[in-house]
C-alpha cells in the first residue's frame, strides 16, 4: 500500500496546490480587469511563448533531478547528487540563452503587434527562465531526496504570494501607467524571490550533509537521457499552449488573452492530477528499478482511480457553470463558456488515463512518449490552423480535446505493451466479467 508519509505529503501538496491555483487565478483576474483585454492580451502572448520555449527544458531538468537523486542517496553515490544538480543548473542557462534569443527576434519581427512596448515587453520575458529553470532543479533534488513538501513551499506559496504583492505594489505606484511589461517584470521578480528560498532549503536538507563530498560526473548519460525529456515535454507544452499562439497570430492577442483565461479555468480540474504525479514519480522510478510489478500497478491503479473520481465533480461544475465563473475575468470573457466546456472534457480524458507520460519518464522510455505526443501536436497544431479561421478559440479548444484523446490511447497501449503496466484505471472495467465467472 501507499505509505502514510506518502499520504501526508500529498495531502499538504494538494494544501499547496490549492493555495496556488487560487492565487494564479487571482493574478490572472486582475490583471485581466486592470490592463483591459488589448493588453492583457499582449501579457498572455509573451508569458505563453516563454513557457513554450522554456517549459520543455525546465521539466526535463526536474524530471532528470528527481530520478538520479532519488537513486543516489545511498551512501557511496552522492556525489553524483552534486555532480547532477551542477550540470543541470549549466544546462538551464544555456535553455535561458536561447530563448533570450528566440524572444529578441520575436520581439523585432512583430513589432507594434505587442503594442508600444513590444520589445521591452520581450525582454522582460526573457528574464524569467534565468530563474526559474534553477528553481525546478533544486525542487527536483528535493522532491528526489524525499523532501516532496519542502520542494512545492517556494514555488506553489511563496512565489504566487510575493508575486500577488509585487503586482499590487507596482499598481499602486504606477496606477494608469501599469502596462504587460510591468506585469512580466513582477514575475521575474516573484521568481528571483523564490530562487533565494530554494537555494537556503536545497542546502540545509540535503547538501549540508553532502559538504565534504566532492561532484561526480556521468555528463553524457545524463544529457542521453535529458533529450528525450526535453522532446516528451516540449510536446506536451506545446499541445496546450500552441493553440493560444496560433489564435494570436491568425486573429488578435486578445481573442488569445479569452482562450488563456479558459485554459486558466480549465486548470483547476488538473488539480488532484497534479498532485498524484508529485507523488508517483519517485515511486514508480524505485519500484520499477526494483522490479516489483505487481506492487507498482497495485499503487498506480489506486492512485488513478482516485484522479478520476476527484477529478468528474470539478469537470461537471465547470461545464454547468463556465459563464459565470469567466465573468469574473470580465464580460468581455463571457463568451468563451463554450471553450471552458470542451476544454473540461479534455481535462477528463486526460485524468482517465492516468500518468503516461510520467510513467514513461520513470521506466527510461520517455523516447516512446515523444512518438505518441509527436502525434498530438501534428493534430492539434493542423486542426487549429484549420479551425481557427472559422470558430476562433472554439476551434482551438476542439484541437485540444481531439489532439489529448489520440495521443493519451496511444501512449496507455505502448506503456502496457513495454512495461506491462495500465496506467488506466478503467482498464479494471474489462477484468470484472472475468472475476465473476
């Protein structure tokens, strides 16, 4: 079974969590009511196309941090804990020069399309992954260290909180003059704070009794292995996230900015996904090295039965009620109730399949993940560039929903037919004839 520290560290995971989606959403809304839909939509765009161009990286690091630290805290391996975060903090920085570039060249080529500040509006997204890409390093060594709690307080508490406050602050000083740039800038700031937090925990719980021991390197395996990641998890960003930039491009920045605020609704139905990930992940990467199939799936299968069952009520609500809850964005967002209702049903099936991609991760065949999720993003980026023309972010939100239904099924049979596992908890549904007979 599932062990008690395991239980107690989700359940103040989900604590933290909800205290992040509520204070996101709440940075969300106000910005969506102070800077007006044009703006905001000009935030919307910049802060998506640097969660594309960084996301990838930044969840490959974590994910890599998490498995080789959760398999080097014996003693006589610690040293390649050091070496690893080392490495991966190099590798974060040159992910943060490259999208410095991407952004320079975006910034140039758009010009007054991101209006008056554009390019200062560019470049200021171009702060953020310098500090966020160390962050999801160091909340990968702790969460790989066992220490899942003190990983998630930095950046689901304080950064949502300081970030909430400099957003305040800076609308206070700078009242009518608060434009996206300065929006982005508090975000780059709410980082930096949070890099500091890290950085003292980091050190106290695991590399305070590391001190003496010297860095070792396996520099080509980990980049191996990281590639993949980076491919698996750029592909999932992007099937969230293109569909917002292509709107952006074909339409307006701000029918960008409606489809975001939806996304951002839609995001509260992740929830009870996101902690049982935080969970599993150390979890399937010992049993699976240790060969204990039959407990592994004993304790996935619980965990996505949970996931599921957790996740219905939410999808239900938002389906019932996606008018009201966008108006708090504005009346201007009233309109996309539609997307929220496909978007939530996306969500769904996504919950239903359990944690393919995170399974994959652990087993070392996140390789085979890129294929399926290679598939997603060929469908979903065709069908937006199909449909958006037409239905708008309508048709982006139908570009998610079929793009997440393909690639998910596919990905369900090939972790099945690899490692023996069903991620899915509805797979239990074709046993129970045969437990009858």
């Amino acid at each position: 079974m599932i062990s008690r520290k395991m239980i107690l560290g989700g359940i103040k995971t989900l604590g933290l969590k909800v205290f992040n989606l509520a204070a996101m959403f709440a940075v969300s809304v106000l910005l969506a009511r102070v800077l007006g839909v044009d703006e905001y939509g000009n935030y919307v765009f910049v802060f998506t196309l640097v969660g594309l161009l960084s996301e990838p990286y930044f969840i490959g690091l974590r994910t890599l941090a998490v498995r080789h630290t959760a398999l080097n805290m014996e003693p006589g391996s610690h040293g390649l804990v050091r070496g690893l975060f080392v490495r991966l903090c190099q590798v974060s920085l040159v992910g943060a020069a490259v999208a410095f570039l991407v952004l320079l060249i975006v910034a140039l080529v758009m010009g007054d399309d991101l209006g008056e500040q554009g390019l200062f509006l560019c470049l200021a997204g171009a702060c953020l992954p310098v500090f966020l890409g160390i962050n999801r390093v160091r909340d990968g060594v702790l969460r790989g260290a066992g220490y899942l709690v003190e990983g998630q307080i930095p950046k689901l508490l304080l950064r949502p909180l300081f970030l909430l406050i400099y957003i305040f602050l800076a609308w206070w000083i700078f009242a009518q003059e608060f434009s996206a740039t300065l929006a982005i800038l508090m975000q780059v700031c709410a980082a930096l704070t949070a890099m500091f937090v890290y950085r003292y925990i980091v050190n106290r719980k695991v590399f305070s009794a590391l001190a003496d021991v010297a860095p070792q390197y396996q520099t080509r395996n980990w980049l191996r292995e990281l590639l993949p990641l980076m491919l698996t998890a750029g592909l999932m960003v992007a099937d969230t996230r293109v569909g917002i930039l292509i709107l952006g491009v074909i339409e307006d920045t701000a029918e960008a900015s409606k489809l975001h605020a939806a996304l951002r609704v839609a995001e509260l139905i992740t929830l009870a996904h996101a902690v049982a990930n935080l969970i599993i992940e150390p979890m399937i990467a010992r049993h699976y090295d240790k060969q204990e199939m039959a407990l592994l799936q004993k304790k996935m299968t619980l965990v996505a039965g949970l996931i599921l069952l957790s996740t219905l009520p939410v999808s239900l609500i938002m389906m019932l009620h996606g008018e009201w809850i966008l108006s708090v964005f504005g009346e201007e967002f009233r309109s996309v109730a539609p997307v929220l209702t496909i978007l939530a049903v996306a969500h769904l099936i996504d919950a239903s399949m359990g944690a393919v991609t995170q399974t994959l991760s652990m087993t070392g065949n996140a390789g085979e993940a890129v294929k399926g999720m290679l598939l997603g993003l060929v469908i979903n980026i065709v069908l937006c560039v199909v449909l958006i023309p037409q239905q708008g972010a309508i048709g982006a939100a139908w570009a998610v929903l079929l793009s997440t239904l393909v690639y998910k099924v596919y990905l369900v049979i090939r972790i099945y037919r690899l490692t023996g596992i069903w991620t899915t908890p509805l797979y239990l549904l074709f046993q129970l004839p045969a437990r009858f007979r």
